[in-house]
C-alpha cells in the first residue's frame, strides 16, 4: 500500500467511522450506568446519506474503473462507501435513558439540567437545557408517551 494523502486521508475517514459505530453501538449502552429505555427516533437527513454515499460510489468507479488508480484506493473507498452506508442507512438514532440523564446526539445530558419541556403538534419533543435546544423526533405516539413518563418520573 502506498502512503499518499489520499490513502493516509481515507485511513483517518475509516478509523473515524469505525470509532462513532463502536461508541454509538457500544460504549454508550454501558457508560454512565445501567440502560433504563432506548427509543429508536425517526430519521432526519435521508437525502444527506445518499448524496454522501453516492459521492463515495462515484469515486470508487472513477478511481477503480475509469482513471485505473492505485488498487488500495479503491479499497479503501470500497471499506469506507460500505461503512458509511451502515452509518447512514442501517444504524437507527435513538435516545438512550440512564439513570440520571439520557443521551441523545452522543452526548450527555443530565434531568436536572433540563429546564423546560415543550411538545409541538406535529409530535416533535422539545428540550430545553441552559445551552440549547433538543428535538426528539418520535417514530410513532407510543414511543412519545413511553418518553414522556420517563422525563415526567426522572425530572
């Protein structure tokens, strides 16, 4: 394999990737506590997912077939376009209840930070904590109730 900026940029890309599928998929179920609930939430962004793994598909064609770079380019492009694809249309977002705060973005947010709670009439819930603003967009009316109890019991 030669070490050019491109394959050397596409190694950071797939250790980047690597790591937010092992933290999402992993790590955030066992940190900071025990799991009380995870809600899958709906998916915003679709059309970012395919624009962005059609571009790696583009490139992959281009290096592989049409220009005949080097071989452990396209490898790497094919390893990054299947990682991405995973990332974007396999792996659901979900908020992650613990204990004594819930994740939600991959990141922390404790119940005694939240100041107020707002639920709009397209079903979007609204969180806000003394930096900003959360939107939790529920799949369905059962998974907004079933979040609506918990932050009503923890809070």
């Amino acid at each position: 394999m030669s070490f050019d900026a491109t394959n050397i940029f596409l190694l950071i890309m797939i250790a980047g990737a690597l790591l937010f599928s092992l933290y999402d998929g992993v790590v955030l179920h066992f940190w900071k506590g025990t799991t009380v609930r995870s809600i899958p939430l709906r998916s915003r962004g679709k059309w970012d997912g395919y624009i962005f793994v059609g571009l790696i598909t583009l490139l992959f064609i281009s290096n592989a077939f049409l220009r005949h770079g080097p071989m452990s380019t396209s490898i790497l492009l094919a390893i990054l376009g299947v990682l991405f694809f995973y990332i974007c249309f396999i792996r659901k977002s979900r908020i992650i209840f613990k204990e004594h705060g819930f994740f939600y973005a991959l990141l922390f947010f404790e119940y005694k930070k939240m100041e107020r709670i707002n639920l709009s009439e397209d079903g979007v819930l609204v969180i806000e904590t003394g930096r900003q603003r959360l939107l939790l967009f529920a799949r369905n009316e059962q998974d907004l109730a079933e979040m609506l109890q918990i932050f009503t019991e923890r809070s």
